[in-house]
C-alpha cells in the first residue's frame, strides 16, 4: 500500500496487493421495469436543497420529452411526494408496486406513498432502510423510464454507499451551499464516488446568491462562495447555480413545484443527456 493511499481500490491500477475488491451486490430491476439513465443526487450535509434539485431535475427532463421517474431513497426524512402535492396510496397488484404519477406525469416512489399518515416519522436502524430502498428498485414496475433521479438520503454514510452498491447509477449530482463546509463536504462525495466507481456529473450550488425583486441586484447573502477553486482542485464542473428565491420554497411548500416557472438546471440537464 503506498503512503498516499485513499482506498480507492476500485479506481486505483497500483496492483499494489493489499486492493480489496467492493463485493458485488448489484441488484437487478423488476423484470417488467425498463430504466434508462439512473443519476443520484448527493450531498455531504442534509437541508442543502438536495430534494429540491432532485425535482427540478426531473421537471426539466421531463419538460424535454423524456419519461422520467423519481425514486425518493431518502426514507427518514422523505419530501419528494409532498412537493408535487401527490399523496398515497400506490397501487400494488400481484406483480408489483406501480408508481404514483405526477400532474405532469413524473413516476414517484417514496417511503411516505405507504404511510397510512404521512406525518408519522420513520424511526428505522440502516439494514431496514437500505432494504426498503432496495424495495423500491426491485419490486416497482418503472415502465419505461428514460431517466430516474434517485434522491439520496443526507451524508455519505453506510446507507448512501449500500444503496449505491445495490442499484445501478450512471452518475451522481452534487449538492452544495456556500454556508457549508464545501470543501470537505466535496471531498467526502468525491471520495464515495471513486470507492463505488460513479461518474460525477457535477456540482449545483444551491442558495448561490438572492437576487433582489425590488432592484434585480444580486446579494451573496452567506458570502462568497469557494465553488470555483474546489471544482478546480477536484477537476469537477459546476453545472448549476441556484439563487434563493422565496417562489421556489413556496411552490415546494405548497405541493406545486411543476408550476415554478423558473429553469435553473438547463446546463445540469445538458450534461445529463450528454452521459
Ligand atoms: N434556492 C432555494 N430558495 C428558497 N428555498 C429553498 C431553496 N433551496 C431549498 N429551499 C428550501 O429549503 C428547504 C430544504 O431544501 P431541501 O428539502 O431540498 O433540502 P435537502 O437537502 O433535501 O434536505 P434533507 O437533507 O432534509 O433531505 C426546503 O424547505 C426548501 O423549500
Ligand atoms: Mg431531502
């Protein structure tokens, strides 16, 4: 092993001996689904806007003609259904769990779809949330989605790297805000997308600035963000930039997120495509 190992064992051609190989545990879809394109929306920390960017994502896919699902994998803290105003129960027949549909017509699965009160909390050890996870990818007929964004639970911790051991990802998205930590927080994610060998598409910093409507002046409100020279020093790009803007939070409040007119993730989408 050499001084500066990181353990990336997956990604490293050192052939140095002590390599440890990533057990296989990839599952397989329902034999009924047909899934495109799978990408993960990361982030190192929770509240920084990471279901947020998982929904618009899949609004501005879905607005270019793909069918598009979201597998909400964040089962302690799920908020997915509440920001499309879409409520359970699914449907399940002998064959599996058919997904709730959106008012424009996004797949959704989320822990809260099952809740008999959507409040109740989710009080879960690791093992139970990984399977339901799992669940959701094996036993839900995803007919024939172009691309599914999956949005992750919060950190970079025994449950994301399970869940990114059992399901297939094509890339990963991830989510910061210029009040965090960025640097570390980056270095975390960039780390668990080495170990499991997933492409990153890109960093979205969200909360980047509050554009003024009585002025159009643009304010940093947590300060100046360091997002450049950390996507420099980890040769990553940044595909978005999302201002704070109070129609977001109340069209996400209100379950009306399909009718927030503003595009903020046309790059990040370009950049999905282009995978
Ligand atoms: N750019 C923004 N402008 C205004 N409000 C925002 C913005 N981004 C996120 N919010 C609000 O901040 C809250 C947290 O966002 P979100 O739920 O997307 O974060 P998260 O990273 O998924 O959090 P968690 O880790 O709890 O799952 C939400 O209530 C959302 O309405
Ligand atoms: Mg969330």
């Amino acid at each position: 092993m050499s001084d500066n190992c990181e353990k990336s064992c997956d990604s490293c051609n050192s052939g140095c001996g002590s390599k440890q190989e990533l057990a296989d545990l990839s599952k397989l879809p329902h034999p009924k689904s047909k899934i495109g394109k799978v990408i993960g929306i990361v982030s190192g920390k929770g509240g920084v806007g990471k279901s947020m960017v998982t929904a618009l994502m899949a609004l501005e896919m879905n607005r270019r003609g793909y069918r598009t699902a979201i597998l909400d994998a964040d089962i302690t803290g799920p908020s997915i259904p509440k920001s499309f105003g879409v409520t359970g129960p699914v449907v399940t027949n002998e064959e599996g769990v058919i997904p709730a549909r959106s008012k424009t017509g996004i797949d959704l699965i989320s822990i809260n779809l099952f809740l008999e009160n959507e409040h109740d909390p989710v009080l879960w050890r690791g093992p139970i949330v990984t399977g339901t996870v799992t669940q959701f990818w094996q036993e839900v007929i995803w007919e024939d989605i172009d691309y599914m964004f999956i949005d992750m639970p919060p950190g970079t911790g025994d449950v994301s790297l399970t869940i990114f051991q059992s399901i297939k990802v094509d890339g990963i998205i991830i989510v910061t805000s210029p009040q965090e930590l960025v640097s570390m927080i980056v270095a975390k994610a960039v780390r668990m997308a080495q170990m499991m060998n997933i492409p990153i598409i890109g960093l979205v910093e969200n909360m980047s600035y509050f554009k003024c409507p009585d002025n159009g002046k643009e304010y940093k409100i947590f300060g100046e963000s360091h997002i450049d020279d950390i996507a420099k020093q980890y040769d990553l790009e940044i595909i978005g930039r999302i201002p704070v803007d109070p129609l977001l939070a109340e069209h996400i409040g209100d379950g009306t997120i399909e009718d927030y007119p503003v595009d903020n993730l046309k790059e990040a989408a370009d950049m999905v495509v282009a995978i």
